[in-house]
C-alpha cells in the first residue's frame, strides 16, 4: 500500500523541501497553503520525482475546511504515514502600537493552525493504530524572547501540546514530535538584517527532520550547536544579557 504524508506550510521553505524529500521516496504528498499556484508548480515537480499528491488551497486557520481537506486526504487511496504542523509565522509583538493584533496573528497562526492540522487525523490514526505525527517548534520556544514573545510563546506552546499529545496516543503507536529548528534557508529567514549563526540550507535541514521524525525522536533540536551551546546560554543567561544582545 502506498504511503501517504500531509504537510502545511507547502509552498516554500520547510514545507516545500518536505514534499520534495517524500515525493524521491515515491509517496503521495497532501499539500497545504493558501498560495495555489506556487503548490501547483510544487506538486508538478513531486511528480517528476516520482511521487504524486493533491494540492489544498488553505489558510491552517480555516478550521471547517481543514476537517474537510483532511478527511478528503484520508479518503484517497493509500496509509496515512506521516503529518508535518509546519505552517507558521514570525513577526515582532509591536509593542509600542497600543494592538495586540500582531500577537494575536502569530499565536494564531501558530498554536491554532497546529490543532486544526492534527486533531482531524487523530481518530484516524488511533483506528489504523499507527503514525507519525511532526510539529515544527523552534530552538525560540526554550526562552522569552523580547520583542518577539509571541513567536516563542506559540512556539514553546506547541511544543508543550506535543509531548501531551505524545503521552496520550503512546497506546495506539503513534508518536509526536516536536522539530526545533535553528536558522533554516527560507521565505521567513533571507534577506533579514540579524545574526542567523548556524543557519543551514533548507534541503539539509529537512533530511535531518526525517531522521528524526522516522526514529519517532520526541523533541529533536538541531543544527547540534544550538543543542549544546545556544539553548543553555538562553536558558541560563541572565536577563539584562537578553535584554543587551536580544537572545
């Protein structure tokens, strides 16, 4: 039986690299974004790669229309294998406008995008009794950042929500994990004005999240530098060095 895996987020960076990564392996790829023509280019190439797949022109928001696309999805020929949360946004809280509005847009996005893309799947999944399910966190969900709290809060909420999730459908075979990336090539990281240390190509970056998500890993942070030098210094650093060099 043909394997199939979902994927938000599919019309650039991560996103679009994980369906490339797959469609190699020959599997049908379900995309997801609200930028159909750039999904349509993408799945034209999955198939010269020899996979196949259906595009779904969506914002992760639209709650009603990610249930309908999912069990579309479902329905297609084919075991649901593997689902990617990598839909999301980043931003500054825009402290000073007197709005919460751009907090609210990225926690949004990011924590509400993530429940509307899994828990569709997960009476699915717990009838096949197996699957992978992978959300795309980040090394900025270890600390508060400022001027960027929204980003790390939706960020280490999620990562927190993976570990529940985890717990509750160990039974049934089903493993949760949380990618934390570090700086990754795409649409949200190029051309910004910042330090990006470590910074990895997006075509490296997504070889390592499939390792880790098919070895069912729970957190997995990567590049290793950020595992064993960046997180402890965010974690440990005291506040006015946060506040000085904005880690």
């Amino acid at each position: 039986m043909n394997k199939k895996v979902f994927i938000t987020g599919a019309s650039s960076g991560i996103g679009e690299y994980l369906a490339y990564a797959y469609a190699e392996k020959g599997y049908f790829v379900g995309l997801v974004a609200r930028r159909a023509n750039r999904l349509q280019a993408i799945l034209s190439k999955c198939q010269t790669l020899g996979g196949d797949g259906k595009i779904y022109e969506l914002d992760v928001l639209n709650g009603d229309g990610m249930t309908w696309a999912i069990h579309d999805f479902i329905a297609l020929p084919g075991e649901v294998d593997t689902i990617y949360a990598n839909a999301g946004v980043g931003g500054t809280d825009e402290m000073s406008s007197g709005s919460a509005d751009a907090m609210n847009h990225i926690l949004s996005i990011n924590i509400l995008g993530v429940t509307n893309t899994i828990m569709p799947f997960i009476p699915h999944l717990k009838s096949q009794n197996k699957g992978k399910i992978a959300v795309v966190s980040s090394v900025a969900s270890f600390r508060g950042l400022p001027h960027h709290a929204a980003y790390s809060g939706s960020k280490a909420a999620v990562r927190n929500i993976c570990q529940g999730w985890g717990a509750a459908l160990h039974n049934y075979n089903i493993s949760v994990s949380a990618i934390c990336p570090g700086f990754v090539a795409s649409e949200m990281t190029d051309g910004k004005n910042i330090a990006q240390p470590f910074k990895l190509d997006t075509e490296v970056a997504v070889k390592k999240m499939i390792r880790a998500v098919d070895r069912r890993k729970k957190v997995f942070i990567f590049p290793w530098q950020m595992r064993f030098i960046t997180i402890p210094l965010m974690r440990h650093a005291p506040d006015w060095l946060v506040r000085k060099f904005g880690m």
